[in-house]
C-alpha cells in the first residue's frame, strides 16, 4: 500500500524536442520508461512511489505533438493539444462540438489548461484500492477489493464488462472519440500504425492490467476525426456528484444523422460504466430508421440490459438508460 506521499524516486527525466527522438528513447528505455504529458495522472503516481520509472520521458517540448490541422477531409489532433485548446478550437467547435463538449467537461479550466488530449484518454483508472496501492488483480495480486470482498466500496466501480476487476475507465473523451470514429496514431522507433479509438481500449477479458493497447515504446502521436460525423446531431452529458472538478459517474456521448426526426445513423457510448467506453450497439440497431421519439421510448430498457450492478452502485443503470433517452431526444430536461 503506498504510504508515503510526499516525494518522488529519483528518475532520469529526458526532455526530447522532437518525435524522432522521443521515439528512440521510447524504444531505448522500453517497459523502464514513462511517457509524460500534463502530469495529472503521472505525478501523482510518482509521489505515492506507486509508479518507479528509471526514465521519465517529458513530451512538453516537441511542438510537432500539439495543435490542430485539416488533412483533406480529417481534422488531425496532435496527442499533447490541451484539452482547453480542444474544447474551443474553432474547427473541433464547428464539425465535432460532441468533442468539444466533453473535453470542456473535464475537471477544472487549471486542469484542462495543462493536460492533454492524449493523456486523458491514456489515463489508468482511478479505483482507489489500486491507487492507493493495494494489490489487487490489476496490480499484480489475488483479489477485487471493491467487487469481490463483502465490505467492498464500488459505488463508483462498473456496471459493464467486468470480469475480475470492475474498475472503469474515466476519461471524458474516450466515449465521444468512440462515438466520432477517430482513429488513433501510434508509433514507435521502427514505425506506426492507425487504429479505431474503439480498438484502443481494453477491458480485463483482454488485459487486466491496463487500459488501452498502447505497449512499452509505444506513443501516441495524434488522433485523427474523419469528416463521417462532421456536423453531425451531437449529444453529451455527463453526470458527476460536483458539476466541476469532479469524475464522471456516467456520462454518454452520441452522434447521430437525421433525416427530419428518423435516424439514419447513430452512434451511442457511455462512458464511467466499464474499462472501456462502452458503445451500446444493441440500441444503436433497435433504433435505425426510426423516429427519434419512438426511439427515446425504447432506448433506455435496452440501454441497461446486461448491467451487472453491484451493491452500491445500481443507480448507474438508471443513469444509463435515462441518458440514453435524453440523447435521443436531444434535451437535458427529458
Ligand atoms: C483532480 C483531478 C480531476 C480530474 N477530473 C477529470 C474529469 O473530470 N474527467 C476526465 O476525463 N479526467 C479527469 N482527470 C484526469 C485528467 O484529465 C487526466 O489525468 C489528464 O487529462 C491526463 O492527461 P495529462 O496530459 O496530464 O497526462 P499524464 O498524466 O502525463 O499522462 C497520463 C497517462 O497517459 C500516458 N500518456 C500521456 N500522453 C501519452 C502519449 N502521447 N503517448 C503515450 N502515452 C501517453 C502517460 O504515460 C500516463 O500513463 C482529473 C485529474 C485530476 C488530477
Ligand atoms: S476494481 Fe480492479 S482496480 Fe479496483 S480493486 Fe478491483 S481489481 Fe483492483
């Protein structure tokens, strides 16, 4: 259990200008490396010596990892672009405002003005057993303090997806990327690939011990939004027990084409309910070709089917399926 909290270990902090080199040391240092961002979620691990890299690769110097720029019909996100940068780029504004919205929802304008796109959808989970250093599955040990332990505290923990551990994934970007189709740049020292945001997550049937695919060498370099739901019919929320400063306890992103009020295309993903956004396709094929209102009535009971709610969290249910509803209607008041 950490115990100490009040200094980092010592680590060899590299501070590369460019990707080029930020990828050798990647390649270099491999699983004793940490890629740093904003610092948000990385720092604190450090201080609690939960975390003990022999090299801390700082990315706050390679301009080529921030900004945003148009590549034919794809909106290009450098991975270290602010999340407040995000929330009021012009462009992100006017073609994908579902990602402006939930980038502005993100803790506090401080945290949003210094951590990043990338590090918010590359953040590990904030189940407090595990931060606060018990050895739990996803830590290496033999038991789920919040689900399997009677006196367990899950009241934040998932209602989807859960085998072993019921940690969810917080981020309040990764369900709007999933709902835009954004591709996800990775590279490392010997080349890159692009994949679907939806691919880029893991739940514990996969890995357990983490997040998302990204493996030691591995950065991400860019996010890219393809023009598909440019302009689309947007819907966030996000549901938290303090309007800022505060985790999600569920929040939905959706994207949607309407042809007056029938939908032609949608997208729905939750977010705060699993490890990974968890996209509700069962919904989305219910509901094609239907109007919007009727598609609101039938939405939420299918919104929840298969929740596993746990002791003290079967409220998220509810939450799912009333913000499914909500987004179909496109009204916050619904
Ligand atoms: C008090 C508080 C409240 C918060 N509230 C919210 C909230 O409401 N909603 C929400 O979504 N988040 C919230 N967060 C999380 C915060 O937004 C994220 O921790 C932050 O966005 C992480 O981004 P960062 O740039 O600080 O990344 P860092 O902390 O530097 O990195 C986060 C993780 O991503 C990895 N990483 C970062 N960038 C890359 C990259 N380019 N390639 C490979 N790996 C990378 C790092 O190695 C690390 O594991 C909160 C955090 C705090 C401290
Ligand atoms: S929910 Fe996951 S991270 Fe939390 S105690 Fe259980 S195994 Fe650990």
């Amino acid at each position: 259990m950490a115990i100490i909290r009040d200094g980092m270990p010592p680590f060899d902090l590299f501070r590369p200008t460019s990707v080029d080199d930020a990828l050798a040391l990647a390649g270099r240092f491999g699983a004793d490396a940490w890629i740093l961002a904003g610092g948000f979620d990385s720092l604190e691990r450090f201080k609690d010596r939960l975390k003990r890299p022999k090299a801390v690769i700082d990315l706050g110097g390679i301009g080529e990892l921030r900004g945003v720029r148009r590549d034919g019909g794809d909106l290009v996100i450098g991975a270290m672009t602010t999340l407040a940068e995000v929330s009021r780029h012009p462009d992100i504004c006017e073609r994908f405002g579902l990602l402006a919205e939930a980038a502005a929802a993100v803790a506090s304008p401080q945290i949003r003005n210094q951590g990043t796109l990338g590090g918010n959808i590359a953040q590990d989970t904030r189940c407090w057993y595990y931060r606060g250093g018990w050895t739990c599955y996803r830590a290496g040990g033999g038991t789920c303090f919040a689900g399997e332990s009677p006196q367990g505290q899950n009241r934040e923990h998932a209602i989807f997806g859960a085998e072993g551990c019921v940690a969810v994934n917080p981020s309040d970007t990764a369900p709007a990327l999933v709902a835009l189709e954004a591709r996800l740049v990775i590279e490392n020292h010997k080349g890159g690939r692009e994949i679907a945001a939806e691919d880029f997550f893991v739940g514990p049937d996969k890995d357990i011990t983490r997040l998302n695919i990204l493996a030691p060498g591995e950065l991400l370099t860019a996010i890219r939004l393809p023009a598909t739901w440019s302009g689309a019919t947007f819907y966030f929320e996000k549901v938290s027990d303090r309007p800022v400063w505060d985790f999600s306890l569920v929040n939905i992103a959706t994207a949607m084409r309407l042809r007056k009020d029938r939908i032609e295309q949608v997208r729905l993903v939750l977010g705060a309910v699993a490890a990974r956004p968890w996209r509700l396709s069962e919904v989305e094929a219910a509901i094609m070709g239907c109007d919007r209102n009727a598609a609101a009535e039938a939405a939420p009971r299918l919104a929840a089917k298969g929740a596993a709610v746990l002791p003290h969290n079967g409220y998220k249910a509810v939450l799912a399926a009333n913000l499914a509803k909500r987004a179909l209607l496109g009204n916050k008041d619904a």
